[in-house]
C-alpha cells in the first residue's frame, strides 16, 4: 500500500495530539470493522470559533495521519466552517488515500461532527438541525 509524502509525515509527526482538560466538545468515533477509535477535542471561544483542538486516535497510521490533517484543518475556525470538512477534503488535503483506507477519512469528518454535537449539548442546544445528522451516524446519539 503505497500513502502520499503528507500521509506520511501527519502519521510520523502527527499534529494536536492530546487531550483537552473540559473540553467544550468532545467526539468519540470508531470503526467496529478495523478497531480505530478517534476522540476530538474543541476548545472553542465566545465567538464560537475552534481556539484549540486536539485528538488521540487508536489505529492505522491513516487514521492517525486523517485525524492529525483534520485538527488543522478545524482550528481557527468556527463551528460552522469546521461541519463543513468533508472526508474526501481531508484525504485531499493528504494528497489522497489508498480506497481501502478512505474509511479513516469517514471515521475524522463524524468525530468533528460528534464533538460539535457534543458541544451544543453542552450548551443546552439541540445538535441535530445544526449538525445535520442523518439518523445513522455517532454525531447525535441516533
């Protein structure tokens, strides 16, 4: 299996990792399939914007290497640009990834989702017509 350069550097020298202490999100996601398991963490300001975001990720160094791309890619954003990460954007960020690892992709995209569910729970604000959940995925608990 053959990953890009930037693959291989977010896996090697991944980015946020950690965890933050009272998070104002946090996000649990996993696949049953391959056993990766990736929390979120958001620290997020007034203004609703991403101050810090952190990530332990159990896994493939894709999944690694997806949730290290997905943190920098939320940071400095709010919480509305930051539901706006796609999974094919993070695997394009990281110059792509071998399709039968593009499920890691999946796994960063919901657990930013869950963690901003988890952050307008938190703030006593039903998440589903915000974070758009579908009905089958961790983001709101359905």
């Amino acid at each position: 299996m053959q990953y890009s350069e930037k693959v291989m550097d977010h896996f090697t020298n991944p980015r946020n990792v950690g965890e933050i202490e009272n998070a104002d999100g946090i996000g649990e996601v996993g696949n049953a399939k391959c056993g990766d398991i990736m929390k979120i963490y958001l620290d997020v300001d007034d203004n609703e914007v991403i101050r810090d975001v952190k990530f332990e990720t159990f896994g493939c160094g894709a999944a690694v290497a997806t949730s290290s791309m997905a943190t920098e890619m939320i940071k400095g954003k709010t919480i509305k640009e930051a539901l706006t990460v796609t999974n094919s954007a993070v695997a394009e960020a990281l110059d792509g990834l071998p399709p039968v690892k593009m499920h890691c992709s999946v796994l960063a995209q919901e657990a930013i989702r869950a963690a901003v569910a988890d952050y307008y729970k938190k703030k006593g604000i039903d998440p589903e017509p915000i974070v758009g959940c579908s009905g089958d995925c961790a983001c709101c608990g359905h």
